[in-house]
C-alpha cells in the first residue's frame, strides 16, 4: 500500500478544492434548477387535473356495452311484440270470416248491418 504522507493530502485536497470550486453547482443553481422542476411538474399536473375531467365526463367501453345491450334487448322485445301482432291480427281475420259466414248460414242477418 502506498505510503500517505503530508505532501499527497496536501494534493488531493487541492485537487478536490479545484472541483468543488469549478465542477460542483452551487446551492443558487440547485435551487434555481429545483424551481425550473417544480415548474414543470405544477404544469403536468394541471394537464393531468385536465385530462382528468375531460375522461369522467366521457363513456368508457362499458358504458357504451350497456347501453348497447339495452337496445338490443329492446329490438328483441319489439319484434316479439310485432310478431304478436301480426298473429293476433291473423286471429282476428279469421274468426270475423267464420263469425261473417255462421252469420250467413244461420240467420241470413248480420249484426253488422243492423248496426250499421
């Protein structure tokens, strides 16, 4: 091991004097650099707050799913319902057919007429 003697201590605190004098910032700069940072993260996070409530104010995905569920399951709901309708009226036809021609064969009157 090499021997430590006055005159090498004497260099390396010259040496690192030199360094701390040239090379490491002083507190004015960190702080000033600090500021810069602060800066620029208070921008960040107003964008990110900005962000933010524009995304609670749209749907997401899910939302948009659900909804479209729902109409599904309403289109299915009318389509029963028409097909429905369709039989009834299918129904309806046919019994005033055979109402119309039990009237005719029985009593040769139809309630209609009198009606009417």
């Amino acid at each position: 091991m090499a021997e430590i003697n006055l005159e090498k201590v004497h260099s390396l605190l010259e040496k690192l004097a030199e360094y701390v004098m040239n090379e490491v910032p002083t507190n004015r700069k960190v702080d000033a650099r600090f500021e810069q940072v602060d800066a620029r993260f208070e921008q960040v996070e107003r964008r990110f707050e900005k962000i933010e409530k524009e995304l609670e104010s749209k749907a997401d995905k899910k939302d948009i799913q659900l909804i479209l569920n729902g109409m599904d399951a309403q289109a299915k709901q009318l389509d029963i319902i028409r097909t429905e309708q369709v039989a009834t009226n299918a129904a309806l036809q046919r019994h005033e057919k055979r109402i119309t021609a039990l009237e005719n064969k029985e009593t040769s009157y139809r309630i209609r007429d009198a009606e009417e």
